[in-house]
C-alpha cells in the first residue's frame, strides 16, 4: 500500500528533503501542495499532512482548522514545522487537534522516524473497526493463535444478526450503522459482567462479531447476550413495526415481503485444551454451529461440545 503524504508549502522547498529522506521506502509517495489548492488536495483523503509554516502565506491557525472542518480528514494526521517555537504559538496549534508540532532547525533523522512511526501507527488503528472500536481479523487471529498455542481451555463465540439487511433496506445503513454499534456494545456488556478479564471481543465485519472467553460453560453469558439484545433491539424500530413484529421489504421483482425484527444467532465452539490445532479448525466448526443457530427462528444460540 501506498502512503500518500501531502506537503503544505508555497514554495515547494519541503518536498525535496522529505523526497531525499525517504528514497529507499517505496511505500511512501511525497506531493507538493500549495494552500490555494488545498480544497482540491483534501478530496483525495491522504494518509499524513506535513505543514511548513515558513513556508505558507495564510495564517497555520486557520488552514489547521480547514483541514479538521473538512469531513473527510477529521482524522488524518498532521505534522506542523515552524521556526516559531513560542509556546504559546506552539499550544494553539496542538489545541486544534494537530498530532505533533516540529520546530526548525529539524533533525532530519527525528523528522524521518516521527513520519515512520506515526505510519505504523496508522496501520495498527486500521486494524480496528471504526464503527464499534474492536479489533479486526489480525488481532482476532493472533488471539485464537496465542490460545491454542498455551494449550488453553477456552470457547469461541461466532455472533451475527438475522435480517439484518432487511432492516437496511427499510431504515438506511446510517440506522443500520447504529445497530451494529449496539450490538458490540451488549456484547461487551454482557461478557465483562458475566465473563472473565482475560477474554477477547473482536468485530469480524458487517454484522459479525466474536468473543473468545476463558473455560467451556457459555450458556448463561449467551442467555444474557439474547435477552439484553432482543429487549432494546426493538428501540431501533418504529411503532408500527414494534406492534407488527415484522417489516415490509419490496423485492426485485416487485413483490412485498415480511421479514420479522432483527435477532441475533450466536453459534459457540468450545475448544477443549489440545481440541484443535489452528485457527481454521475452529473457524469450519464455528460456520457449521452458526448456521446451525441461525435455522431456528429468532434469537438462538448453538453449542458444539465435540470432543473430536
């Protein structure tokens, strides 16, 4: 992947060093911009925003501000380089949720890891799901990893919504968007009260999540998940469709079709210490014991206990 960086300057006299400190890493593309185009350069999203105050003819307060107003760069990254190290100067910048504030004369060698480092960072945060704050499938497969490795009894549960898209359909994603975050957030409710410190909650994608918590016995922590679900799912539905108990969905052809409220099936793995001896052992187990879960109608939960 490549990581485009954009230098704020009008003078272009940044690009060239940062060009230079960064010739051997491939994975990164400087380009030049100057402020007047700086509404053009937002639209394309870059990775990190490097503004060279000497360098500007506006006013470094007020081009911070634009970047943070502009929808899609709220939360890119920004690098300010100024000889102006008075600070109160310096604070006023940091206040506008500006990452790091660099004052000249710049080692070149502190300039090159703070970029580097700031990049790794990014990576990592890209891992976790920007909707629910949960980590993804690389942290979700290093911890199933970890435990298989120290030989641990633990169980793995597979969680995901029924007619889910139905609901999209009907209410929007944004609406959609916000039952996906109340979804982890009974989860994590649900598994912090009744579980243990030690377990795991990941977010797969879409409408699908996982935990993985310590020892074999999960009947009451899925009870407690289907209960606290099903009672404030119905939050999300108008009252008409609450008294109804189903909504209605137009299909391709034309013809309305009912599909009952949003539930959630959750299909459970118990792996039993030396059970399994990687993660996609576990992964085939947990497809089928979902799905088993999600053949009965409604909120329901599967185990499977085999010992083989």
């Amino acid at each position: 992947m490549v990581n485009e960086i954009y230098i704020i300057d009008d003078d272009e006299s940044s690009i060239i060093i940062f060009r230079e400190l960064f010739k051997n890493d491939k994975e990164y593309k400087f380009i030049s911009v100057k402020t007047e185009q700086i509404d053009i350069a937002l639209k394309n999203i870059p990775s990190l925003i490097v503004i060279n105050e000497d360098a500007i003819d506006r006013d470094v307060l007020e081009l911070c501000k634009q970047i943070r107003r502009d929808e899609d760069n709220t939360i890119t990254p920004v690098i300010v380089v100024s000889s102006n190290g008075d600070r109160e100067h310096r604070m006023r910048i940091l206040n506008e949720s500006v990452e790091y504030f660099i004052k000249k004369p710049v080692d070149e060698g502190y300039l090159y890891l703070t970029v580097k480092n700031l990049n790794r960072l990014l990576s990592i945060n890209r891992r976790i799901s920007p909707l629910t704050g949960l980590p993804g499938n690389v942290q979700i497969h290093a911890e199933l990893k970890k435990r298989i490795s120290n030989k641990e009894d633990f169980s793995v549960l597979y969680l995901d919504l029924d007619n889910f898209k139905a609901y999209n359909d009907v209410y929007g994603f944004l609406k959609g968007d916000h039952i996906i975050s109340f979804t982890a957030d009974v989860i994590t409710s649900c598994i912090h009260e009744l579980a243990n410190e030690h377990s795991f909650i990941g977010h797969i994608g879409g409408d699908d999540f996982i935990a993985i918590v310590e020892g074999t016995r999960t009947e009451k922590l899925c009870q407690n998940i289907i209960a606290t679900f099903d009672k404030k799912v119905k939050d999300f539905y108008t009252d008409e469709d609450k008294e109804k108990g189903y909504i209605e969905v137009e299909n391709r052809k034309g013809i309305v079709e009912q599909f009952p409220l949003t539930s959630i099936s959750i299909g459970v793995v118990v792996a039993d210490k030396d059970r399994f001896q990687n993660i996609l052992e576990i992964g085939e187990i947990g497809a089928q014991v979902k799905h088993a879960a999600k053949s009965v109608m409604g909120s329901s939960y599967a185990i499977d206990r085999r010992k083989e």
